[in-house]
C-alpha cells in the first residue's frame, strides 16, 4: 500500500506578504471561488495541478514556494 502523502500550504502566509490579498481577491485571480480557496488553504481539500499552478501563478512564485507534501 502506497504511503499516505501530506500536502500542506502556505497560502496564508502568502496572502500576509502580498499585501494582505483577501480570500476573493485571489480566487478572482485564480478563476476559482472563495470557498475554494478557503479550503485549499485550510488543508481540506488538494487542488488539481492546474489550479495549484494558477495560485502560485497569483502570487508570482514556484508552485514549491506555495505547497509541498511529506510522506
């Protein structure tokens, strides 16, 4: 049996140091809804590659400095 990955973010912290983007003003940038984005950032729900990539996409960085998994 496969191990069971952890995919953590830092989302929050992210938000903090762009300003204090808001939960809407990066769903808006990422084509997702609030609801969404509250919970990918609360660790309840992985995004699919391509919308991981559109939020790195929103905050400018590698998609390394958003998320990263340990097993």
């Amino acid at each position: 049996m496969p191990e069971k990955l952890e995919i953590t973010n830092n989302i929050r912290t992210l938000r903090f140091f762009a300003h204090e983007m808001t939960q809407q003003e990066l769903a808006e940038k990422a084509g997702v809804s609030r609801q969404t984005i509250i919970a990918v950032e609360a660790g309840k729900y992985s995004p699919s590659l391509e919308l991981a990539f559109r939020i790195a996409d929103a905050f400018g960085v590698p998609i390394t400095e958003v998320f990263s998994y340990t097993k």
